[in-house]
C-alpha cells in the first residue's frame, strides 16, 4: 500500500501470493523467532548505516558545489531481495555457500544470537525476510525467472540536466542501460578499442530520452533473464518464465530442463499475478523461442544449473585464469581473488615463502587467503613458524614451529597432504624451516568449495578479516616475504622441502 501511495507501483497491481517453498512467519518454529528478528534488525541497522555514507557522498559532491551538475544513480537492491540466508537464516554465509547449511541448527544459532552484526559473524537473513522485501513480487534473488528475482528500485538525480522531478517512469530498462546513458549524458562515444584491445559492442541502450518524456518510446523491448537455469524473457511488456530451483536446494535434488513448467504474463499485470500459458499457449511458445534466440546470442547457453560446485572452477570443469599445478606469488601482491589463485582445496598443496628476517627476528603474515569466516594463513607468531586453517570460524586448527626463525634470509614451508576419499576431508600438516621440520599437526576438516566470496589472497599481511584469532587486522610481517609457491597434487611432493632457483625459474617461466 505504501508503494501505491509513493506511485511506486501502479494502482491496479496486485500482491502476489507467498509461493509455498517459503515458509510463513507463523510456521516457524518458536524458538527461532528471536533469532529471525535479529537477522531483520542486524539488516535494517546495516541499510541505514549505508544510508548514512551514501548521504556523506551526497554532501561532498554538495560542498564542491557539483552536485547540481552530477548524474546520479541510487539502486537499491541486488537482483532483488537475497535468499541466499536459507529459511532459516546463516550465522556464516560461507558456510551455505559450501553446501553444509545442516551445521547451523537452531541451537547453534541460539547460541550466537548476541553475535550477529559483529565482526564474529557473516550472517544473512532467512528467505522469508527476501520475500517481504521482495513486496509486491513473486521470489527472490537468485530466481531471475521472476521480477522479485531481478526488480529494483532506482533513483536517478540530476538537476542540471533534466527537468523532470519527483516523477515516475515505467519505460522498461536494465542495469547495462547505465553505462550507455553516461556516455549519452557526455556526449561520449562508446569506445571501440581500449589499450589496443577491441570492445564488444555495448549491450546498452540509453534511457536519456526517458528522463525529460515519460511518453517517450521504450527504449528496450527484449530482454532475457537467466541465473541458475531460472530464466525469462520479456518482450514488449510480455513475459515467460520458467522457475527451475531455489537458492538453498541442491542440483541433485532438481528437476531436467525438460520438465520445468513455463508461465506467461500479460502486459498490464505488473506483479506477474496471472499465468496466462494455459490460455494462450501460441504466446507462450512464441516467446520461448525467443528467449533460446537470446540466450544463444549472449553466451547463456549452455546452461548449469549447479550451485555449489560451480564455486570451484575445478569441480564445474570451467576454464580457470591460474594454469598448471605451481603458482609464484611475489612481494606486495594482494587482494587477488579466489579465482586468480591456484585451487588448494581438496587436495594435497605446499606452501613455500623465501623471507628476509631482520635483527630481533620477525611476526606477522607471510601469506593468506580468505578471512575469520573460512581460509588459511602462513605467519610468524612470537617469532615461530605457523599454520592456521580457519573451517568457517567455527574451528581454527593451528600448528606451531618448535624453534625461532633467526634473523637473515630464510625459505619457510607448509606442506598439507590429504587424506583423499572426496571433498572436505582432512590432512596433515608439517612445517619446515630451510628443509628442516620444526612442527606438524592435524586439520580434521576443510572447506570444499569457496573460502570467500570478496576476502582476498595476500602476500605479506591479511587483509579486511584475519585468518587466525593469533593477530588483529594489524598484522603486516614486518620482514620481507620476497615470493610465495604455491605447489599442489604431484608438484607439492619434494623430498628436500626446498625450492631451488632453478625450480623457482621453472614455474617463473611456465604459463599460469
């Protein structure tokens, strides 16, 4: 009704009904209740704390006395409301992302309740909060099929170059509209070549003609939609789609493409509230076949419905950016993404580092990837060599070198051998110091298929959150980490535990 009144919505639309995959308030259990309020409440302390900083950016480009001169875009949203919290909500999303939502039961939940919101959680909202967000949509995000999968709203502010103020535009876009309505707004080409390297064709049409004519023609009649084999397309104000899985259920729990039941809307229903397949089932035919038209002509096919897998390049068999077995790593590299990095996960790897120790001797990280939610780290603790393995911040397996590390330049080793028989096993871990041992240990589980989604691999500290609760954020190594291997499966064994030079030029020199 709000949105009715705001003349966000038309007048005529209609709340969709709360599809039954989604649990009601009122069917939840009691004992969970609390713990959802506290997800919603963690949420809206977060949208009103971005909320904040937006309007700080806002101000300056004010005080610059820009502002009136500036385009702005304000969308809020991320393919609508997400549904990646499961039903019942994740303390760690890391951990739903790797398929093991079974860990977080309610008592477990229960127990961190005070702990949502702080640095000790990385916690998301359950489903049923999605869908209301999602108001007056069917589904979520994750189920591009559908407009509560894809919708958002937006604001776009800019005095100087339209008239037009607190009005509404029903006119279709999408997102890679933006990029071809700046350079419309500029007066700017799209570029063609950029540092020598030919562009694709933008995609984009530009919404300009929409911002001073609300009758001006639809800039974009066709547009496909597709994520995890939930798809759609819309044509002139019509709309197929076809819901082929939710967010929180996996693959081998889903229906063939063949069997996925397909719907279609009519122009005037806003909420996508009326299947009209039954009816007019020439339409509905007519439009799929323009959706496999378009899915050809963008790179959609062919289509995966995995979710899980699909984190790990490896296990979804698609191409990886880091070749071969053996990755260098040199001094100051950092923020580079899980996908950048050779895959460690479920398998034998080593880790080897040549350090510059100074007089007094040395701490801090070597190297790291991921964070306090799931990942590794290679550092120094009280002038020791050490290893922690963090399995979604719910256990950190630790081991310890035995001996210092001296001043001078000295090549440290982790070794990590699997103990196979499928994903997420564990292993044992030895440490060495210029091929001697100095310490080994046990890690009784990892993580299968993602550490991260936006916490980075370091050399020389561990970026946003730490790795090991051994060291705060500040926990630059205050030597020199002069370069990283990182070696996995047969390229891990060696029996000196030492990288040669000519061992280093080797991988140097190889493509990766």
């Amino acid at each position: 009704m709000r949105q009715k009144e705001l003349g966000a919505i038309p007048p005529e639309a209609e709340l969709t009904d709360r599809p039954d995959e989604i649990p009601a308030w009122d069917d939840m259990p009691d004992d969970l209740k609390p713990i959802l309020a506290r997800q919603m409440e963690v949420y809206a302390g977060f949208m009103e704390h971005t909320d904040h900083h937006v309007g700080r950016l806002i101000d300056a480009l004010a005080e610059l006395e820009v502002l009136d001169d500036t385009l702005v875009y304000y969308i809020v949203g991320d393919n609508g409301a997400s549904a990646e919290g499961t039903p019942q909500g994740t303390f760690n999303e890391a951990i739903t992302l790797n398929g093991a939502a079974g860990i977080e039961t309610t008592e477990f939940m229960a127990e961190r309740i005070d702990q949502f919101g702080t640095i000790a959680a990385n916690n998301h909202y359950a489903v049923g909060w999605a869908h209301a967000m999602d108001t007056p949509y069917q589904w979520t995000k994750q189920v591009a099929s559908h407009w509560g999968g894809t919708r958002n709203g937006t604001v776009v502010h800019w005095p100087n170059g339209f008239k037009a103020r607190g009005e509404v535009r029903a006119q279709f876009s999408h997102v890679i509209d933006i990029a071809a309505t700046v350079l419309d707004a500029a007066g700017l080409p799209a570029p063609t070549f950029v540092h020598g390297v030919q562009q694709m064709p933008l995609h984009g049409r530009s919404m300009v003609p929409t911002f001073d004519d609300p009758a001006a023609p639809e800039h974009r009649e066709t547009q496909y939609f597709e994520m995890f084999v939930n798809r759609g397309i819309y044509h002139k104000g019509w709309t197929a789609v076809t819901r082929h899985s939710i967010p929180w259920v996996g693959a081998a729990e889903l229906p063939n493409y063949d069997d996925d039941v397909w719907e279609l809307y009519a122009p005037d229903d806003w909420t996508q509230a009326h299947d009209l397949a039954a009816n007019q089932p020439e339409k509905l035919a007519e439009l799929q076949r323009m959706f496999l038209i378009e899915a050809a002509r963008y790179g959609v096919l062919p289509l995966d419905d995995r979710r899980f897998e699909r984190f790990n390049a490896e296990l979804a068999g698609r191409p990886q950016l880091i070749h071969g077995k053996s990755q260098l790593l040199y001094e100051g590299m950092g923020r580079l993404s899980e996908n950048s990095v050779v895959v460690i996960k479920n398998k034998s790897h080593a880790v080897t580092a040549q350090l510059e120790v100074p007089e007094g001797g040395a701490e801090g990280v070597i190297v790291a990837q991921g964070g306090a939610y799931a990942g590794w780290s290679l550092y120094l603790e009280e002038g020791r060599l050490a290893y922690c393995y963090n399995f979604f911040g719910l256990q950190r397996f630790k081991v310890y070198g035995d001996k210092l590390v001296a001043a001078g330049e000295h090549q440290v080793r982790m070794e990590f051998t699997y103990d196979g028989g499928g994903l997420a096993k564990g292993g044992d871990v030895t440490l060495y110091i210029d091929s001697e041992q100095v310490g080994e240990g046990r890690v009784e589980h990892t993580v299968p298929m993602l550490f991260s989604g936006d916490e980075t691999t370091d050399v020389g500290r561990d970026s946003a959150t730490p790795v090991s609760d051994d060291h705060g954020p500040d926990n630059a190594f205050t030597g020199r980490v002069l370069w990283v291997q990182i070696d996995v499966d047969e390229s891990a064994e060696d029996l000196d535990h030492l990288i040669s030079p000519e061992e280093r030029l080797r991988v140097a020199m190889a493509r990766q």
